[in-house]
C-alpha cells in the first residue's frame, strides 16, 4: 500500500487525463490561436506529438502547483489556529509563521490573525517579500580555544588545560526552530588527579588501618604512571555523636572500646590530611590515627560525603579529576534514620568544618541518596566505593543511582586498595557522560554521540561514549529547541559538562519573541480607533479592554445577532464552542482556574489540555498539547507522545534492525514475519536452519549440483560466495556478522562445509570449501577374505555341530546296549535264537501201567 500526507492531492494517472482534458478547455477560453479550417474547432497546439508534450507539461505545472498550495495550506493550519493578535504571538506559533505588515492586506471582513500564516500562503495572498516578517534563529561561538596537547610530564595550570570545545556560545532561539552545534572532547594526557582517602576507622577495620598507613608512598608510586600532577587527602568517620549511634556514657565518650583495647573518642567526620603530593605526610598522618568504635552496624559516611564534596576549600580540591575513595565494611544510614537520635533537620548541604571537625552532626539529619548525587554532580567528584565482599550488592546498587562511580571489592585487611583503586579510575576516566543543568521551561536538548570505532548514539545513548583512551577524540551532536518564549527574563544560560570533569560549556540564550518591527510601533496610535491602541507592525495591537481590528470595541459591550455570528463555526449552533464569549464579532476565550490552562483558536475551539495523557501526564510529558493534538518532542511519537523512537533497543547483533524481519515500534520489534519472534526478531521455532535452508544454493552456486541446478539463477542470487581451499580457512568468529558454520550432505553422499553471515548492511556471503569430503571406496581384499574364512568357519563349526551330535547319539546308543546287556537271563554260551531240531514229548501214560 502507499501513503501520503492526509489532505495533499496526489496526481494520479486519472488526474492527468482529466486536467489535460481542462487545460485543453482553458486554453480555448483565453483565445489562444485556432486553426481557420472549417474542419476544426480544436486549438491549433502544432503536431500530435508537439501537442502532447505540451498538454504534459501543462499538467506537471499544474499538479505542482496544487501541492505547493495544499502542503501552503497544512503548514499555515498551526499559523492560523493560534489566532495570533500581533506578531510576537506569530512567530511563536511555528518556525514557519510569517507575519505580513502590510497595511492593506486584509480583506473585508477577515481578523487580525489572518496576517498570520504560512510564508507561501502569505506570498500568495499578495504580501510582498519584504513585509513579511520572519525573523530566524541564530548561533555564535563565543569561546572556542582549542584543545591542549599535553606531553607527558610537561607541567602546565590545570586552568590552561582544555579537554572540550567549544567553550561558549549564543544561541538567538524561535520557538520550534532548533539550534545545533558539535561538542568535541579529548581526554588529555597526563591530566592532574587530587585523591581524598575517606576512611571509616569504627573498630571492625582496625586491620585496615594498619594497611592504609603504608598507603600514601606506594600509592604515589604507582599513580606516577598514569600523571605526574597527583595529590593525595585523608579523612576518616565513625559516626553521630548522640545516642542510640554510640554510648554517651562518660567512660565510652573517652574509649568506645572494651577495657584492654585503647580507641579514640567517637566523632562524626574529621579532614585528617588536606591534598598533598607528599606521600610521606599522608604515611605520618595516616599512621598517628586510632581506631574508634560506635554500636550499630551501619556508618554515617552519608555524613563524611557531603562535607568532602562541599568544604572545597578545607579539602583543597583543584580543578581537575577529582576522585574520593571511600573504604568501609558496613552499611550507611541516609535521611530519616536521624530521628532514631531526635533529629529532626534534614541536611542543609552545607559545609559545617570547624578544626578540621565536623561540628554539626548531632544537628542536622544524614543526607538522602538524592541530595548527596547532587552535590556530587555540582563539584565534579567520581567515587569509589572501596567495600568487603558482604556489602557489594548494597554499594553496586548505590552505584547505579550515583553517575560516575565505580564499586570494587576489598580484602578483609584493605591489602588489595591500591590495585582497586587503579582499576576503578581507569575505568570511571574511560567512560564518557554528558549533562546538563536544569533547563529553562519550554526548552529541550537533545544529543547524538559519534564514539570510537564509529558507534552512533542516540536518545538517552546520545549522550554516552565508553571505551575511550588517552588521546581519543569523540563528538557529540546538540540541538537545543524552544517550545516557547518564557514568562519573564528573554535570556537564559544552559551549562553541558561531562560528569567528573570540572570544564564544560556555556550555552546563552536569547529567545526571539517579538518581531523588529514592533519596536518602531506608534503607541496611542489615531489609527487604531481615537488612541486605543499601539500601531506597529501594520495592525493595530489593542490597549487593555479594548478588542476589534481597529480596537473599535470595548470588552463591555453587549453581544447582538450580527457580532455572534462572526463568532460561530460553519454549521454549529455554538457561540465560540462554548468555551468563551462573543466581543465586538471576536472570540474572547474564556480564563480557567489553572493559569497553564488556556483555550484558543479563532472560535475558542482549542486548547492545550485535553490532549491524550499517558502515565498521568498530558502528552506522556514528552510533548507539548496544542488544539487539543500532541506535538512530540523529538524521539517521541505517538496520540499520548508515549511511543519512544529510540532503536537502540531494537538494533540487532548485526547492526540490522530486528534483524531485517520486523520494523521497531515504540522501542520494541514488531516481527513481520510471524515465524519469527524474540527481542529481536532472532528466534524461528518452525523454521529450518541456516544451513538446511541455504544447501540447495550453495549445491547450485558452488558445485553445478542439486535439485536447484534448473532453476539456480533465478531463486539462488540472493548471496555472493567465495570459494576458499580447506575448513580452517573459513570465516571463525568474530571474523565475519551473524556467521553460521554448516555442514550438509550433497547429492552424491559427499559432505561439503560452508559458512553463512549476514553483515550490518544486510548482504549475505558465503564461504564454501573447495572440495567436498566424498566417503573412500571399498577395499574388496578384505571383504573377499572375511567372505572366505567366514564361509571356512561356518563349515568348520557345522562338522564340529554334527560331530558333537553324533557323538552324543552313539553314546546315547551305547549306553542303552550296555543297559539290555545287564539285564540279558540267557547263558552267554547258548545263542537266544537258536532253536534245537529234538523235540522231547512225554507220554502221560508212561509209567502209568508199571504201577499198576
């Protein structure tokens, strides 16, 4: 689908047709030339194809024409709805408001605020050139030393050393019309650092002490390496003076610790040691301290902060790097926990050192988190929370509400402080933060940083750089833009310096909010109705209570038919929608109970409050209402300004946005391709991978091959590819963007490697190793053999299978012969089969006669 801006005519081919068809029309109208043959009544515009060339650019003309108009008219809209009473009012409606100072300009019956309009509306209203007033922004550099090449050991006043440019500069603002300038930075070599050792001396780091006494030499020694201007301070806490923090029992005042441990007398804060670069003095100092002792758990270093940052004078901060180290193994009390000891006065963010004592701490409340950033942030102090391994969750979340300090882990005995403490500079001086003071209401300023290694920022990034070495040079682009003229002073000041350093730059501002014209006015003017009013800038600008281009009515006058009816809309019933009162045929809104409320607009149809809110604010706070529409500030959009445009957040591995499968709305990716989702629009739970996607390619592209060979140069130009000789010559990580290594079979059972990235601008290539990795051929040696002596023993186990078995059976056999062998009643010598040939009978009456 295609889209334009609402209400601009677009020529479609349509319109061509249809104005060609009026232009022809037009022409015959204004008498142009016409041939005399009675065969037509045609205008006489030469040969067809002359004649359509001329009918085209007649067209072009005209479309052009209609959009200049129509996007004259979009940009008067915000001109006209201010209904501007004088030029001041004008110019402050939209950078492109002009005024026309044109007596006689206005037609009958049209207001005052018709002078008011888009600069080609008026143009083409008939104002000339000259007497439109437009007056435009400007800037100048005031100050712009350059920056200061210091070698190193080269000893010059911190005050003449210049790490930023420009210095100084005057910006003349119109509302909505921003001024931009460029803000360079370089760290200098070896730039002076004052150290302040804040040390909390209660009695749970008395094996600190012993450490720290050493410290000052040694310490010396090794900041010599990074500056040859260090200084080094010391001071040491314990905590407030009154019950419940310690015992206010005579004995404890003297010696807060058991009878056999000898400790000072509790105090709050005490400057041991101002900045010095003697390392020895600090040793001596440091080593005559004792310990002291307190009854609860947490410290009141909250106390010791505010006094180191603000007493710059006692400490003897210079401007430079300012670094205050603070070393403790317990917690902090902050605002509120002074009540626990009846005091009630929150902390006035004053200095109170008397002797090198803090004398007010039984007076004034422990500092808030947020008042001790602030005055942090005013003296251009980074800090080091130099803390036990218990207490580096507490610090590491304090760390994330203080700008520019670090955290690191100390060691039971402070043993580790001096490696701890070059860590953490390096670290703080490496990182890059802008900031601004607080700006005039109406004003915004918003940053775009250009970082090493070409990183861009922008949004709440825009003013961050890290990484940054001695020697680098980083820049960052500012504009500020005003939104509209303040109520009082017509100049300002806005001050941008990076967090921790002591130089900045100064921005003046001078707002434009009345044109030049007005100061040549004629008070008490004839022309404005018998000295009702001033005469400047070819209208009338009415005295109080008087209204009417000529400031011919008075406020006190009655409404009648005919004035309200210059003060209703087309087609509504409404005098002034209901919103103010019809004057002398003028709107005069009505005043609400809220000053910042305001109703506008020729019949009092806008104002600046009914605007869609988001987070309970009008606009989200990130816009300014007016005609009941938002108008964003930049990197904001969105009815209620709510949407974010900053796409950091949406910015991909990469360097694609969404990764090129969604669009970033609202800082977040919204996936086009509903396969895909995650942060980023990474993540494609049905999708095939890289490498199974893309093999059928690469087959074709590479190596002739594959299913895709047919059809390879129509569906497979998607990529460039680079042939290489073996696997170790691919692209590893970090060589290439969003690399993916495959491995994928070809049509011929052969495995071929390649890789697969896709860059920051979103062209993919290819790496593909030169030959494919086919399986070697059968040895038929080794088979034939293993074929014959597995044929051999299969032979061989089946005779020794029958073997086995028959041996079994002719035992079984034998077994049962010897068995029927035992059990045999015949004589051995007689065969069992053999039957005699003699047969005996008996006679059974033998014998039977001799007996008788």
């Amino acid at each position: 689908m295609h889209s334009h801006t609402p209400g601009r005519r677009r020529c479609s081919p349509g319109d061509l047709s249809r104005e060609a068809t009026h232009a022809g029309y037009r022409g015959h109208n204004l008498g142009e030339s016409r041939r005399t043959s009675s065969s037509s009544d045609s205008p006489d515009w030469g040969s067809r194809p002359d004649r359509m060339a001329r009918i085209w650019l007649l067209v072009l003309g005209l479309c052009m024409y209609s959009l200049s108009y129509t996007s004259a008219q979009q940009g008067g809209t915000e001109c006209l709805k201010a209904n501007a009473k004088s030029c001041g009012e004008c110019i402050q409606a939209g950078p492109n408001c002009g005024w026309c100072t044109k007596v006689d300009f206005l037609q009958e019956g049209e207001p005052t605020s018709a002078r008011c309009d888009d600069l080609a509306a008026l143009k083409s209203k008939g104002c000339p050139e000259d007497s439109i007033q437009n007056p435009r922004g400007s800037k100048e550099k005031l100050k712009d030393n350059a920056i200061t090449n210091k070698a190193k050991g080269e000893r010059m006043d911190p005050a003449n050393i210049t790490q930023i440019r420009p210095q100084q500069l005057r910006f003349e603002l119109r509302s909505g019309e921003p001024q931009t300038f460029n803000l360079t930075f370089r760290r200098a070599e070896d730039y002076p650092i004052d150290l302040y050792y804040l040390m909390d001396l209660s009695y749970s780091m008395k094996d600190d002490l012993e450490n720290v006494k050493s410290l000052g030499t040694a310490l010396m020694t090794e900041m010599e390496k990074i500056t040859s201007d260090f200084r080094i301070g010391f001071g040491s806490f314990v905590e407030k003076t009154v019950m419940p923090y310690i015992s206010t029992t005579p004995a404890k005042l003297l010696n807060p610790c058991t009878t056999d441990q000898n400790c000072t007398s509790p105090f709050s804060f005490k400057n041991v040691l101002n900045l010095t670069s003697d390392g020895r003095l600090f040793n001596d100092l440091v080593g005559k301290q004792q310990i002291s002792g307190n009854l609860d758990s947490p410290e009141g270093g909250f106390d010791a902060i505010m006094q180191v940052a603000v007493c710059g004078e006692q400490i003897g901060w210079r401007n430079v790097t300012r670094l205050l180290v603070f070393s403790t193994d317990a917690g902090f009390h902050f605002a509120g926990d002074g009540k626990l000891g009846g005091i009630v006065l929150p902390n006035d963010g004053k200095c109170h050192m008397h002797d090198n004592m803090y004398t007010m701490s039984h007076y004034y409340d422990y500092p808030s988190i947020a008042h001790i950033v602030q005055k942090l942030s005013e003296n251009n102090i980074q800090t080091i929370f130099a803390v036990t391994e218990d207490f580096q969750p507490v610090y590491k979340e304090l760390k994330n509400l203080i700008p520019k300090s670090a955290v690191g882990t100390l060691s039971s005995n402070s043993s580790n402080v001096i490696q701890l403490i070059i860590d953490s500079y390096n670290s703080l001086s490496s990182e890059l933060i802008l900031e601004n003071s607080k700006l005039p209401e109406g004003v915004t300023i918003n940053y775009k940083s250009f970082c090493k290694n070409g990183v861009i920022g922008t949004g709440e990034n825009g003013r961050k750089c890290s990484n940054i070495s001695l020697g680098d040079q980083v820049q960052f682009e500012i504009s500020v833009t005003a939104h509209k003229c303040p109520k009082k002073d017509q100049t300002e000041s806005i001050k941008i310096k990076p967090l921790g350093f002591t130089e900045e730059v100064e921005i003046l501002l001078k707002f434009i909010c009345e044109c030049d014209c007005q100061q040549s006015g004629t008070p008490d003017s004839p022309d404005c109705h018998h000295g009702n009013g001033t005469f400047e800038c070819g209208a009338c600008r009415c005295n109080e209570g008087r209204i009417g281009k000529k400031c011919e009515c008075s406020t006190e006058q009655v409404s009648n038919e005919d004035m309200d009816a210059q003060c209703r809309k087309e087609n509504s019933s409404e005098i002034c929608s209901n919103n103010g009162d019809c004057i002398c045929g003028q709107c005069v809104c009505k005043k609400r109970d809220n000053p910042n409320e305001v109703y506008s607009g020729k019949f009092c149809d806008c104002d600046n409050f009914n605007c869609d809110r988001s987070n309970g604010q009008i606009c989200g706070g990130n816009g300014i209402c007016k005609c009941r529409v938002c108008e964003c500030f930049p990197n904001f959009s969105g009815s209620a300004c709510d949407c974010s445009e900053d796409k950091s957040t949406c910015m991909a591995s990469n360097g694609q946005l969404c990764n090129g499968r969604g669009v970033c709305e609202c800082g977040r990716c919204k996936c086009t391709d509903p396969k895909f989702q995650g942060q980023t629009c990474e993540m494609c739970q049905t999708c095939a991978g890289v490498c199974t996607e893309h093999k059928e390619c690469v087959q074709c592209r590479a190596f002739q091959k594959g299913d895709k060979q047919a059809v390879c140069n129509d569906e497979c130009f998607h990529f460039n590819y680079t042939m290489v000789d073996s696997r170790d010559k691919l692209p590893q990580p970090g060589q290439a963007d969003a690399l993916t290594h495959c491995k994928e079979k070809d049509a011929d059972d052969c495995w071929f490697y390649f890789t697969y990235s896709v860059n920051a601008n979103s062209e993919v290539h290819v790496h593909v190793v030169k030959d494919p990795e086919c399986p070697s051929g059968p040895d038929i040696i080794p088979i034939v053999a293993g074929v014959v002596a597995g044929i051999v023993l299969i032979g061989l186990a089946l005779l020794l299978i029958w073997k086995l078995l028959m041996i079994i059976h002719d035992r079984r056999e034998f077994a049962k012969f010897e068995k029927e062998k035992m059990n045999a009643k015949w004589d051995a010598q007689e065969n069992p089969i053999y039957k005699s040939p003699i047969n005996n009978f008996k006679n059974p009456n033998y014998g039977r006669k001799a007996a008788l």
